[in-house]
C-alpha cells in the first residue's frame, strides 16, 4: 500500500515536472515577432513638416505604415514601434499603450521615423486656435499601433540575432548647416528564426541612422514615407522579413544628400527610391558578415526625466493643441514637460531613446558614454519636442536660430546628457 502511493505520487508529480522544464526552456529562449499595419488616410489629409500651418496634399506616393517589433527572454517583455510620422506624442502613444496586453506600458518605445510627409498628429494649432490634425484619422492609428505590437506578440518565435554598427557609405545623409557634422554610422540589428518552416530566415531587420526624411516635404505635396518607403522596400523584397527603421540623433540638420552639382536639390520620389535603397543596401552589406547570437541576453529599463518649457511657442502647443487637448491627461502646468527615457541591451548592442532631435554633437557624446561597442540612439522615441541642443549651442550662431526656436528651451539638451549617462551607469552593461 506505501509502496504504492509514493508510485502514484511520482506518476503525477512526473507529467507537471516536464511541463514546469518545458514552459521555463520556452521563457528562457530569446524570442521575436513583428507585425505591421498601413496608416495611410482613405482621403487626403494635410501634411505637416514643423510647426506651423499643415499643407493639403494632392495625391500620395508610397504607405504610411506602423512596424512594431517584440522581443522576449525570461520575464522580460519589449516592444519597438515605428510610425511613418513627423512625431508621436506620448499622449497617442499612451492610448495604444493601454490597448496592448502582456507588455509593460514602460516597455513599449514608440518612435516616429519623422518623415515630413504625414497627416499632423501634434494638432499645431494656428492664432485662432484652429488646427490641420484629424482626430478621427488618429483615433484610428491608435488603434493601428496597437493591433501591430499585439500581432508581433502572437508572432513570438524563438530566433539567433545578429547586430553591427558600421559606417553607411554612399550619398545618404550630411549636416545642411555644416557639411560634414554627422554621425554616418548606421545600426543593424536583424533576428533570424532557427525553428519552424521559416527556420533560417529573417524575422526583422532593424535599421538605425540619423536623417531627415524630407526629400519631398510638405512642398512635394504627396502624402507618404518618403524615402523610409523604398528603404523597407528593398529590405524586405530580400531578406523576406520586416523592415523597421528607428531614426536617431538627426537634429540641427542632418539631412538626406539630395544635393545636385548645379546648386539644386532632387526632390521627388525617384531620389527617395535612391537613398532609400541605398541606406537598405548598406544595412545590408554591414549586417551580413555579423556573427550569429544563439540566445541573447534582453534587457529594458524605463525612467522618467522631467523638463523646463522655457519656449512660449512650445508651451502655446501643449496648452492649445485639440490633440493635447483630447489625449492629454495630467498636469495643467504647462512650465515643464515629464516624458520616459529607456535604455535596452539586446545582446551586444545598447539602445538609449531620444524624446526629440538632438543635435549630432548630443549623439556622439551619448554614444561615447554607453557601455557597448554597439551602441544605438533611437531619436523621436516616446516624445518628440522639438529639436535638443546644448545650451553653448542654444541661441548661438544665427543659423541655429530656428532649431532654438523649435526647442523647449536652453537646458533641453544637457538635462537630457544629464539624465542619459546617468541611467548608463546605473544599469547593467550589455554582453561582451
Ligand atoms: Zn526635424
């Protein structure tokens, strides 16, 4: 009878130890997904490229779209999300946020890749108050963003990862205030699946780099992602993977090369085809040689910095957007801003975000500060306000005086080295 019991007990005890070794394999293996939805508008909504009043497009040239990403190790759960827009306010981001299950809120980092040819999802607001924004068509891409990350969420599968940082070369990007004051390396990181009947091939590959997607601009009158369209294209017709691109420290005025031997500029979709494609085949050529990591190690820490509003033109935004107005809950003091920094390790590579555009001197200096030889700034990522300089550079040279216009104010930018490489050095260094 004793004997018997203590058999039974093992037989039961037996079938739970297996699946006890079994889920804690699955949340022990590095895991990705991704998904994506378009965002462009059924009908023609003004554009916008900076403050000021939108401008109504007469067609478009490419989709808008949202590309979110998830990874996954043990506990720890994080979404990278991009949307072809000028800039995602926290306020939209965090009604997606709240649509999402399984994710942090905290680990969900929203960036927009700043294309200037996307519907105004600030709601600028003009003299009177009046705005080009539509609430409807944000509503949606509410929703939009939030169906992506739950999508990459069911597309979890166990992949090996492989990252570099190299330098882009070709006509891409440069200073348009001074020529060659820009950071010209580019980050990869590009997940593979190493099971299923995908096993091998690419699952995302993500692309970080530093530029103004403007070729066209407001003045091409076109609703679209500019050249990030060709860029996805071409990555995605030849690793049969999604294309995410994270813009980086672009500010003050790192700019696609359009420049033309006579003086002119080429703006139109072809020259987006052009540096789109070729920024995509430079991440190519740079991630292909990278060794495979089985297994790496994730990462994410969230914090949340606080600035002053020192612009009376910023704080007239914040108080009349109808999108603020709308989305916007918290604090009616409209003297200081709070948004959240996050920092990532994702095996090898570090990622720190950038609520705005900060100037490339502001990147290189961060970059040199992070505990990686891969490092990555993910630029216009949870906020974006406006453009972040230095206080030397601040009201500077008279042709910094429209990005110190479009700024929060003189601090912006050393708050934010400030807040930066502290987190650095609180939080763990990614792998060697
Ligand atoms: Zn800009």
């Amino acid at each position: 009878m004793q004997i018997w019991k203590t058999m039974k007990n093992k037989l039961i005890i037996l079938p739970f130890f297996l699946v006890f070794l079994l889920t804690g394999l699955s949340a022990q293996t590095f895991r990705a997904g991704a998904a994506k939805r378009v965002i462009t508008p059924e009908k023609l909504i003004p554009i916008s490229g900076g403050m000021g009043e939108p401008v109504m497009p007469d067609g478009k040239v490419g989709d808008l779209c949202v590309r979110a990403i998830v990874l996954e190790k043990n506990n720890t759960r994080v979404a990278i999300v991009s949307v072809d827009n000028l800039g995602w306010p926290a306020y939209l981001g965090d009604m997606s946020r709240k649509l999402v299950k399984g994710i942090p809120p905290e680990n969900i980092l929203i960036g927009a890749t700043h294309t200037h040819s996307a519907p105004d999802a600030y709601g600028f607001p003009d003299e009177k108050g009046n705005t080009g924004a539509d609430l409807q068509y944000l509503d949606w891409c509410i929703r939009r963003v939030a169906e992506a990350i739950n999508e990459a969420v069911d597309n979890l599968q166990p992949v090996s990862l492989k990252t570099a940082v190299e330098q882009a070369k070709g006509k891409i990007a440069y200073n348009y205030y001074a020529e060659h004051l820009y950071d010209p390396r580019c980050g990869v990181i590009q997940a593979v699946a190493t099971s299923g009947i995908n096993a091998g091939k690419p699952v995302f590959t993500l692309v970080n780099y530093a530029i103004h997607p403007e070729v066209m601009g407001t003045g091409g009158k076109k609703l679209g992602p500019d050249l990030c369209g060709p860029l996805y294209d071409r990555i995605e017709s030849k690793t049969g993977g999604m294309a995410i691109f994270m813009n980086s420290a672009q500010g003050g005025m790192v700019t696609a090369d359009t420049r033309l031997e006579n003086g002119k500029e080429a703006n139109d979709w072809n020259e987006c085809i052009r540096i789109g494609n070729l920024l995509a085949e430079e991440a190519l050529r740079i991630i292909a040689p990278a060794p495979v990591t089985e297994n790496p190690d994730l990462y994410c820490a969230s914090k949340t910095i606080r600035f002053p509003v020192d612009s009376e033109a910023m704080r007239y935004v914040f108080q009349y957007s109808p999108v603020a107005i709308k989305y916007r809950s918290g604090s009616s003091d409209y003297s200081f801003v709070t948004t959240h920094l996050n920092l990532l390790n994702i095996g090898k590579v570090q990622v720190l975000t950038i609520p705005g555009e900060a100037l490339p001197n502001i990147g290189f200096y961060v970059k040199r500060k992070m505990k990686t030889e891969q490092p990555f700034l993910f630029g216009l990522t949870n906020d974006a306000f406006g453009y972040m300089l230095t206080k030397e550079d601040f009201g500077g040279f008279e042709r910094y005086n429209y990005i110190s216009r479009t700024s929060l104010g003189e601090m912006t930018g050393n708050i934010y080295e400030e807040e930066a490489i502290k987190m650095i050095s609180e939080c763990p260094s990614p792998s060697k």
